[in-house]
C-alpha cells in the first residue's frame, strides 16, 4: 500500500510557554477551553508567537486540514491504496483510518483533532478513524518500512509529476511538508532516500498533493 506523511507538520496544541499569554488566555476563553486544550493557530496566537522556535513551520492547522482533504477524498484512498500518516513538529503522529470521512468544516476539524489530543483516538461503531501517538519521523519510516521514501522539496532533483509517479509504486511512501514556509529539518532528511521538486515555484502543499496523488492514482488503480 502507498504510504503518504505530512512530515513536521504545523499542528500542535499550545506549548506550555505560550500559555500564559494574554491573546491564548482570551481566545481559549472565548472557546471555553483551557489554553493547553487549544490548537496554536497563527491567526489568533500571532503575537504569542512572535520569537519562538521554528516560527514560520507552526501555527498552521488550516494547512493540515486541506492537505487531508486533499488525500482523503480521492479513489486511491477510498479503494485502501493509500495509507495517510500526520508527523507534527512535536514529534507526534497522527495515523489516519480507512475510509475516514473528516470534516469539511474548518472549525469542524479543529474540534476533531483538539478532541484526539485529549482522548488519544477516535472510534465510530469500533472502527478507529484517528489515532495519535508519540513518535518521531524516523520511527515512523521504521514503521512503514517502504522500499524507497521520496521527499518532496524546492530543493530536490527536478522532475515532472507523470516522470515521479513512475517511480512510485504501493511500497513507496511519500513525504510532504506540512509547513507553509521553510525546509524539512535534517532529521528528515536523513530518512528520505530521494528529494525531488516538481515545481520551479514553491507551491502549496495541498496543490502538490493533489496533483501527485493523483498521476500516482493513474498508475496503481486506473
């Protein structure tokens, strides 16, 4: 089965550093929520955030929720072809059921994964659709155990979508920044056995990974 990682991805609650900041204490007020139970957003954290680690890389939840709609509304993934890992810049993942249908409502979703945060995995009628547990990127890729892990990134080898989804079969695992701006770390680079750019641009995640999956849908179900 194809495996696809959003690596580092912009999604965590909010550290415990910020928590005391005037814009967290009033937006998880406002949520009726406690500031260590909300999802750090740059829309509403924005001046919490100012000065932190690896700023431009977090504070991105919306990002995540398009990139899995992107993958988990399509015909590789409804037909058990693709299994669907979050890797958050805490060093958490996020593993992703079959036939997951998450919702379009971004206010929706946040509520989801706030509420997976809490409780660790979310079931319906006995079937887990999300589960989340401490892990890093590398024991991830240990996990999945893929033939060959591809990388996606302005700074790889050109290539086209049609050249790269010749190259990827269901023992390929791809990997996707889950990030806005910046690079992967090298702790994931370390772990990608190819790093290729399809685009002279640097193009939103979730339009690369439409594209992709879907030349790589052609290959393996069409």
């Amino acid at each position: 089965m194809l495996s696809f990682v959003l690596a580092e991805s912009a999604l965590e609650l909010v550290p415990k550093e910020l928590q005391k900041h005037s814009s967290v204490v009033a937006y998880s007020k406002k949520m009726g929520k406690r500031p260590s139970q909300v999802l750090l957003d740059v829309s509403w954290h924005f001046a919490a955030m100012k000065g932190i680690k690896d700023e431009i890389k977090r504070g991105r939840p919306d990002l995540i929720h398009l990139c899995l709609l992107e993958a988990c509304t399509i015909p590789l993934y409804f037909e058990k072809k693709l299994c669907v890992y979050v890797h958050t810049i805490d060093d958490k993942v996020i593993f992703v059921g079959e036939n997951v249908r998450l919702p379009k409502s971004y206010h929706r979703f946040v509520g989801l994964i706030e509420k997976l945060y809490s409780v660790g995995k979310i079931e319906e009628g006995g079937k887990k659709l999300l589960e989340i547990k401490d892990m890093t990127f590398s024991d991830l890729i240990d996990k999945i155990d893929a033939k060959n892990v591809i990388g996606l990134s302005t700074k790889g080898r050109t290539s086209s979508y049609e050249k790269l989804a010749q190259n990827i079969n269901e023992d390929s695992c791809i990997v996707i920044g889950g990030f806005s701006k910046g690079h992967f770390s090298a702790k994931i680079l370390k772990r990608v056995d190819s790093l290729i750019s399809v685009d002279k641009k640097s193009l939103e995640a979730h339009v690369v990974i439409s594209r992709l999956l879907y030349e790589c849908e052609k290959r393996i179900i069409m």
